[in-house]
C-alpha cells in the first residue's frame, strides 16, 4: 500500500460486468459499470431496486457468493486490482481499508456477542492489536460516534440498544481500523427521519475527520443531495447518468433522471394542480432487458430503429465536471421543456363528517421482567386523540416509529378495542365492538390498505379469486357472475389488465401487488379507508402511480382517506389535512399548510428539517435531535417531546417537566400541544425555503 | 427468574399427578390385581377366594382413594381382623400402635416389588446407577460428535463434506436400535460371524470375539470391551438425529447477514465459524439435546434388554412383564421426573445461551 499515489483515484471501477448464474441461465446483474472515486471524495449510487447497485457494493468486497461472478472488468483499489486478488489478500483489505456499513443494523450485528466483543475484534485481526488496548479503541471510537454511555455500550448486546445506536455501533466498527474506502448500503433506510438525520451529520463529519472516500449506496435522491459530491444513476443494470452531484440534479442529461425527479414530490407539487408524473411501464426483469437502451420503452423521447438498435455507451457531457450520459439523444432533447402529460385535476370538496374519535386512549399492559412476572407496566400507545375526518378529504397522520400510529389504525378497524373514548362511525359507536362482532355494513365499509403487499396477498391463491373472497365477505351480490363482473370491474379500477385476474401473487411486481391490495380494500365500496404506509415499501417511481391510483378513486367514491405515513414529502403532496403524532399524543394538527409552516410544533419542525429534499434550490434550516425516541413504556414525565425539544428553554420554571401541555387553538382551527407562548410560536422561522430562481 | 422456576415447577407437579394416575388407573384395573393376587396367593384360587384376598390386601375400594394412599396424602388403609391390625403402613409383625398413618412414595413407602423380592427402592436406585453411567457414557460420546459433525456439514452448505456426514447421519438416524444392536452384536461380538473369528484366526484377540456381547459385567467394571457396543447402539441413532438439527441451523446462521459482516470484517474463514456462527448455531441443537434425554431413557429398554445390562429399562421391562405394580408405578414416576427436569433445565439454559430471549 506504500507506493500509492493520494492523488489517483482511491477506487476505480472499470467496465465491471457481473453476472449471477441459476441452473436455467446465466442472469447479468450488472453491465458496463464504471465509477472513479478519488480520496475524501462521496460518491453516491442512486437507482430503484434491483438496478444493481448494492451487487457492486458487494463486487467491491468481493463477496458475491456462490452464484454471482465478475464476468468482465477490473476494480481497482488504490491501484491494486481486486478482481484477481487471492482470498488471504482479500481478507486483509476487507475491514482495514474498506469497511462496509449496512442497511438492516440489527441483523448485521452478532446477536449473541457483546457490542465491545465485535468492535475490539476489527484491530484485533488487522493490527494484532491486544485485547485490552483493542477494548480501549472500542471505547474511544464508540464515543466518536456520539453514542451516550460508551462503558455502558460496548458491555451490552445488540438487543438492548435502539435501531439508530446499533446503526452507530455498525458506523463504529466501520472505522475502527479508519478505512480508506467505506461503502454504505442504504445505512439509514431502517431507521426514522430524525435518526436518520443524525446518522447522515455523523457519517459527514467522520468522512471530513478522517477523510475517508464513501460510496453512498440509495434510493432516496435528497439523502444523495445531503452527503454525496458525485453520483451515479443507475438503471436496470448500467449506470445511465454519472457526474457531480448538483449538475446531475440541475441540468440531468439522461430522461430516466428527469422521469425519477419527476415522480419525486418535491416542495411545490400539489395533487390537483401540480401532480406527480409517474414513470410508465415497468422495470425490465434482468433476463428480459429490451435491445438497445433499457429505458427505451418506458422513455418519452424513444426513437425506433436508433434507440435500440445497438448497445450505447456512455457519453461525456461537455461543460461538465465528468458528466456523462448513457443516452443517444441527450444532446437534442429539450431539457427544460415542461412535461407534457400533466393535466391539473380538480379540488374535491369535503363533506359531511364520517368519522369523529373524541379522547380516545388505548393502554396496553405488559410485564416487565425477564422471566415473566414482575410489575406489570402499562404502555400507554394512544392518548387522549380527538379528531374528525370528512368525506372525500384526506387526513395524514404523520409520526415516527413508536408514536402508536399504527396502535391507532387497528382501533379504528376493530382489530383492538379502546380503553376509553368515543369512536363515532357515521353516528355509530364502535369504540368497543371488536371486529367479529361488527356487522358486516360496518366492516366493509371502513378497509384497510397495508404496507407491505408482499405479504398481505395469500400466496396460493390467484389474484381474482382473492377480490372474490372479499367481496363474498362482504355479502356482495346474489351470484358468483356477479361478483365475478364486479371483480374485473375493480381490477379496472386499479388499472390493471383484466387478465391478470388468473395471475397469482408472485407473478407481480409490487406496485401491481399493491394495486390489488387497494382492490380489495374498495371492493366493499369502502368509505373510510385507513392506508398504513401504503406506498413506503415501494420504489419511487412506482410510489407516484400507487399515490395517484389512490387520489383518483378517492375523488370517484368520495373517500375518506386516512394516510398513516412517516414520509412528510408525499403527506405534504397529497393530504389536506395533517396529525402530527409522538409517543401516543397528537402534538400539532391543522391543514396542510397549517402544518408545514411556522408557527410549529418543536418536534413538527424537527422532523420537517430532518426530511432531505432532492432539490438543489431548497434550503432548509438544520435541526438534529439528539437522542432517541423515548420508550412508551417509560414516557418522560410532563410534555412527551421535553427530552429532546430545542426550545425547551423557553419555556419558564420547567413547565415541560411537569405538566403535559395543553391545546392551543391558533388561527384557522390550527392546533398545537406546547407550553411555548403565542408569541414564541409567532417569532418561528419557515424551516425550508425556496430559493428564488 | 425464581417465579418462573416456581411456576414451571407447579405446572411439573401437576403433570406429575396426572401421569402418575393414569399409570396408576391401568395398572390397577381389576385384571390387572386378579392375576396380581393369584400369584400372590395361589394361582388356583376361586373366584371368591380373590376377591377376599383383595378385600384383605386394601386393592378394594375407589380408584382415588387407593391412589390417594399410594401418593401418601390419604391415610394408609387399616382392618382388624381376629384382633390382628393389618394395614398399608404396618409392616408385619410390628406394632400397629408405632406404624404412621401415611405411607405413601410422598413418605418414600414406594412399596415392594414383587419380582425382585426387595423393596422398590433399593431395586430401583442399584439399577438408575447403572443406567446413569450408561447414559453418561452415551451423552459423552454423542454429544460432541454430533455437534462436530453438525458444524463440519453446515459451514459449508453444499459441499462435499456436507453431503458425506450428512448422508451418515441420515443412515443411523434411519436405523432402529434393535437393528443397529443387532448388527453390532453380529459384526463385532460374535464367535462364529463378523470380523472376531477373523481376528481371533490371525491372533490378533486372545477371546474369542472382539468386543462382548454382553454388558452385565459392565455392572461390575465397565471396561471398553464389554461397554462399548451398547453405548455405541444408542449413541449412533441420536448422533445423527442432532447432527442434522445441528446441520440445519448451522447453514441457518451461515447465511445471516452478521455472518457477512464478520466475513468482510476480514475475519478468516476459522475465526467466522467459531466466534460469531458457533454459539448462535448451538442455540436450537440445545434443546434437541435435552430432549435426548427422555428419549434415551427410552432406547435404554431396548439396549439393555438387548445387552442384558440390569438398568433402568431392564427393571422396567421385567416389571412391566411380570405385573409387578409397585416397581412399575416407581418406574413410571422416575420417567415423568426424568423429562420434565430436563425440559426446565433446556428452558432456563436457553436463557443463558441466548441474550435476546425472555422467558414469560
């Protein structure tokens, strides 16, 4: 390693092609890639799933497994080529001069060995270093991380500390031998938008301090924004766009970047006058990529007979800092034409109130000890919530991990019954009918869209068959023709082809899988539909035609719509009304540009600084929560947010501490749970602004 | 902790009871207590003859009661007959007047057996200790070779080290210790088949067989010679019984992502199995050990019938077989106790092998 020369390149990929082999066939998981990072530079890797962006994370550690080989290229490391280097060697670069950070930090940590254990063991291998002083450094670097506590950390085990410590103690044991080269594999997409927040501030500073490279790995375009210099688009396999980080955003030369910032709902877009502009069609299967360009068939500018008639090649974009393009037409495209196919939708106008939960409460009571037994505690998930929701409107209910907004959607369903308060259904109580005892009226007509479609469909069991059976539940229609008709008539409504009513669930994409899940949910004619983060498992593309689906058969049926969801941006884009919720209390609540500008509630303004945002002109005022989310079973006395609140100061003689704070009705029904004074509240600066362009 | 214990061992005793009653129930069935009396008396006794020396002997009565008397919380039963005191706590020939009101096994009166002429319990302990060195020795030889093999087939899923072990240990797992025994029995410690005669031809054994084909001098003085085939009978079906469970959960753990992150921590290939994969692996194997545990006691009737070693499962067979109810009930008891020790033991181990548990 003596003889490198810091001004070359830390890692140069060149034309890496790698392909995973099944018994049928050879499957190419990566074609034509190449990247150059040079030292202390953050390069990011942006693409939807299965554009294989983590496979060349994983090429870069040489761990590919059984079935993936480097079929073609050279990666190069400090001028060493990887691709040929023997396992002993391998092993004494992984760890010491490249070290990895993962998505799941849960599941990368050793369940079974203490945290100090699985840091000391990085120098222990690499430096030989002994077990105390490897102890020692453990301590030290675990402080590095920001993490409270540190004698107490490296003696527990992963279990016992919080998803955001255990993606510090991955980020710890990352740069416990201070690498050169750091890949980081989506490190914050398990986590929550103010843990996240504070992962990205650590991973900057550290790359500053010890001006390590980074190869930022995600999906999510602002987090790229907020940490990368150079980044690299890649689609289907290849990188289609490649150059520094505020050139590709502001003057993107590849239609697959322009389509993905465009189904991205940005700061100004708006349902009705502005809508998203989904990407068309879907992503290609590896052993099914079209000829010529692999966007060609989803691409607005394709041109037949030259768009896929050869392989293209990445081109340089002159003017650029290495800014190329793997497009034919870049240089002809009008890049700052105005999309054509948007067309502005009307307003709904909201109606009567469906739906009225006045103090509702649900405690639930758990035992504390190991073995069982102990003081029993009482979790307390939702607290006094009240709220009303009307027809045809939209109402977001916006929080993060833990803030029992889930707790709250399973109340309402029946799935739980409250311990207190009213739940009035359209002038029916059902605060205490439990599911089974509902009638079926009721039950169909309050549904339920879920996060994750890939487990919520019956695997063996064909997609129209499933609509079926709701339907049947639901006592729908005298005959099986005419539930049949009707379930095609739903598929229509979900915009799918109606064959796919023969097709089982895993021959779906998950975009399509959900579009089944919202048939299935609306089979019913439901009037109240409660969506769990109906699109958060979804790629972002996709994401915006779920969203629209949804907006277009609310504004047909006039539905209410609850939207539970952790992601500010697309609350911001489709709801009318937004809740705020931490730790079972809803914090602030009013329309949704109540809601997202001044005056905030604290913990309403963290969480809008804490969302990146995929736009060069925005910029937003950086507040980072320190801390963890506190658990519900041991809620901080006095106001829930305290231990975290930045403006707690203001507020005299430690109210925070002891009360929980009232309502404030502002202007407009607007409502806010805080002891800050009005005019505290007044003096409040917008979090994100736009830059006049 | 404590409650839990408490608790399980609440729930242990109640099973106990109701085990206990069962085996007690069929035992007693008035079949069962007419042959009991005719070779007690005489075995051509009269009809009336029998039920008179039931009615004399207290195996009258309601079911519960008599099962009440022989767990020690109902008083023993008592008759006076020609001025004579008799009853289930006097032994004859003592002082009625001396004699405790209960006796039960509650009180360690776990009778007379009437197949070995002695107490139950001196039968009983002399023939558990020989069993328990047999267990011992089993456990000490199956244990360890099974989770080796485990861990050899399951580092490297696919492999053909894998594919070897596992296939010996679907074969021994697939073979029945009465064929297994039988085998081993014809193979090694036999004078006319196998490989002794062979042996003994070219003076390579002073005996006339290799191995014995019996262990009861084993009760004596276990050697390797006359100890080895029945400890290697039942050892070889659950060595590869856990070495598949090992196996399974060894690839399991194999392919979890910290196990990746170790790999590219650059620990070598060694230190990724025996620090991060081996203790996570061992964790579901634990409690398939310890159900090993009862399950053996149930391969020691065969091997030791088979051996003609009197333990455990020899006793239990001889009881069973002549109707000696007493030493059949005592079995029985020792049998509950057996599984639901080691069932607490597995739970509470579990606990100490795997952080994250909590036991509720």
């Amino acid at each position: 390693m003596t003889n490198w020369d810091p001004s070359k390149p830390i890692l140069e990929i060149e034309n890496l092609s790698i392909s995973f082999f099944t018994r049928l066939r050879e499957i190419p998981a990566v074609m034509d890639f190449s990247c150059t990072v040079m030292a202390g530079e953050a390069m990011g890797l942006v693409g939807e799933s299965g554009c294989g962006k983590s496979t060349v994370a994983l090429a870069v550690m040489r761990d590919l497994g059984k079935n993936g080989r480097i079929t073609a290229g050279r990666i190069l490391f400090k001028g060493r080529d990887l691709v040929t280097m023997s396992d002993e060697e391998l092993r004494q670069i992984r760890g010491s001069e490249i070290a990895m950070i993962y998505q799941e930090p849960m599941a990368s940590l050793n369940p079974a060995m203490k945290i100090g254990a699985q840091l000391a063991e990085v120098p222990m291998i690499h430096q030989g270093m002994g077990r105390d002083e490897a102890w020692k450094l453990a301590r030290q670097i675990v402080a590095d991380v920001r993490l409270p506590d540190p004698d107490r950390i490296i003696n527990a085990y992963p279990h016992q500390l919080s998803g955001g410590q255990q993606q510090r103690i991955v980020i710890a044991m990352a740069l416990m031998s201070k690498p050169a080269l750091l890949i980081l594999d989506e490190p914050t997409t398990a986590l929550d938008v103010t843990v996240e927040a504070g992962i990205v501030d650590l991973v900057k500073d550290l790359g500053e301090k010890y001006g390590t490279s980074m190869l930022f790995i995600s999906h999510n375009l602002g987090l790229v924004m907020d940490v990368c210099d150079r980044l690299c688009v890649m689609y289907s396999g290849e990188a289609v766009e490649t150059g520094a980080v505020t050139e590709v955003f502001d003057t993107m030369r590849h239609p697959y970047t322009q389509a993905l910032f465009r189904s991205i709902p940005l700061p100004g877009a708006d349902k009705n006058s502005r809508p998203l502009i989904s990407i068309p069609g879907n992503f290609p299967l590896p052993h099914e990529r079209p000829q010529g360009c692999n966007f060609g068939p989803r691409c607005d500018y394709f041109q037949k007979g030259r768009c896929d008639a050869a392989e293209i090649a990445m081109s340089g974009v002159p003017g650029g800092d290495r800014h190329a393009s793997r497009c034919l037409k870049w240089a002809e495209i009008d890049w700052s034409a105005p999309p054509k196919a948007r067309v502005s939708k009307e307003k709904v106008p909201v109606g009567e109130i469906v739906l009225k939960m006045d103090d509702l409460k649900k405690y639930y009571s758990v035992s504390g000890s190991a073995f069982g037994g102990g003081s029993r505690k009482v979790v307390k998930a939702n607290e006094t919530l009240s709220f009303e929701a009307r027809e045809g409107e939209t109402l977001a209910i916006v929080g993060e991990s833990g803030c029992g907004k889930s707790t709250f959607a399973k109340v309402l369903m029946g799935l739980e019954t409250a311990t207190s308060g009213q739940i009035m259904l359209f002038d029916e109580n059902v605060q205490s009918t439990p599911i089974q005892k509902r009638n079926t009226d009721t039950v169909s007509k309050v549904q339920m869209v879920f996060q994750n479609p890939f487990d919520t469909l019956n695997p063996s069991m064909n997609v129209g068959r499933q609509i079926i059976r709701a339907l049947e539940i639901f006592r729908y229609g005298g005959s099986d023709a005419e539930r049949h008709a009707r379930m095609l008539e739903l598929l229509d409504l979900v915009k799918l082809p109606r064959a796919f009513a023969e097709r089982m669930p895993r021959q779906l994409s998950g975009g399509q899988k959900q579009r089944v899940g919202i048939a299935r949910a609306f089979a019913g004619g439901a009037k109240v539909v409660v969506a769990d983060e109906p699109v958060s498992a979804l790629d972002v593309s996709v994401q915006a035609a779920v969203t629209d689906l949804l907006m277009d058969i609310q504004r047909e049926n006039r539905t209410t719509l609850l939207f539970i969801s952790h992601d500010l941006s697309i609350v911001r884009y489709l709801s009318d009304r937004v809740m705020v919720m931490y730790l079972g209390h809803v914090v602030e609540m009013g329309t949704t540009d109540q809601v997202f500008s001044p005056p905030y509630h604290p913990y309403t303004e963290a969480l809008l600084s804490a969302v990146p945002i995929a736009d060069t002109h925005v910029e937003r005022k950086r507040i980072v929560l320190e801390g963890d989310i506190p658990s519900a079973m041991n809620p901080p006395p006095g106001c829930p947010f305290q231990t975290r609140c930045r403006w707690k100061s203001q507020v005299p003689g430690g109210l925070c501490e002891r009360e929980v704070p009232p309502v404030q009705v502002l202007e407009g029904g607007h409502q806010i749970k805080c002891h800050l004074d009005r005019e505290v509240l007044a003096r409040m600066e917008p979090v994100i602004k736009i830059a006049a362009e | 902790m404590l409650s839990f214990v408490l608790r399980r061992i609440g729930v242990m005793a109640l099973t106990a009871i109701a085990l206990t009653f069962i085996v007690f129930y069929l035992t007693n069935l008035p079949p069962n207590l007419e042959k009991l009396a005719k070779s007690e008396g005489s075995v051509r006794m009269a009809d009336d003859a029998v039920a008179s020396w039931l009615e004399r002997n207290g195996h009258t009565g309601p079911m519960l009661v008599r099962y009440g008397q022989w767990l020690g919380v109902v008083p023993g039963w008592t008759r006076e007959e020609d001025g004579v005191t008799t009853g289930r706590c006097i032994p004859r020939g003592t002082d009625p007047a001396t004699a405790p009101r209960y006796c039960g096994i509650l009180q360690g009166q776990w009778g007379y057996s009437t197949v070995f002429k002695a107490p139950v319990v001196t039968m009983l302990g002399r023939s558990l200790g020989h069993t328990a060195w047999l267990m011992l020795a089993v456990m000490l030889v199956m244990v360890p070779s099974a989770l080796a093999l485990g861990v050899l087939s399951g580092m490297r899923e696919g492999s053909r080290l894998d594919r070897v072990l596992s296939t010996f240990a679907i074969a021994t797992t697939a073979t029945p210790e009465y064929v297994s025994g039988v085998v081993f029995v014809a193979l090694f410690a036999s004078a006319t088949a196998g490989i002794s005669p062979l042996l003994a031809e070219w003076g390579l054994i002073s005996g006339k067989t290799l191995f014995q084909g019996t262990a009861t001098s084993a009760m004596e003085d276990i050697t390797f010679w006359n100890f080895a085939l029945p400890v290697m009978t039942i050892a070889l079906y659950g060595i590869g019984y856990i070495a598949r469970m090992t196996r399974a959960s060894m690839t399991e753990v194999m392919t979890a992502q910290y196990i990746r992150t170790a790999r590219l921590k650059g620990a070598s290939f060694r230190q990724v199995v025996v620090r991060h994969a081996l203790r996570n692996a061992l964790i579901a194997p634990f409690t398939v050990i310890m159900l090993q545990f009862p399950w053996l006691l149930n391969g020691v009737v065969i091997v030791e019938t088979l051996f003609n070693y009197k333990g455990f499962g020899w006793t239990l067979v001889q009881a069973a077989g002549n109707n000696d109810i007493d030493m059949l009930l005592a079995c029985s008891v020792v049998a509950v106790f057996v599984v639901l020790v080691t069932q607490l033991i597995s739970d509470i181990g579990y606990v100490f092998l795997n952080p994250r548990i909590r036991l509720a």
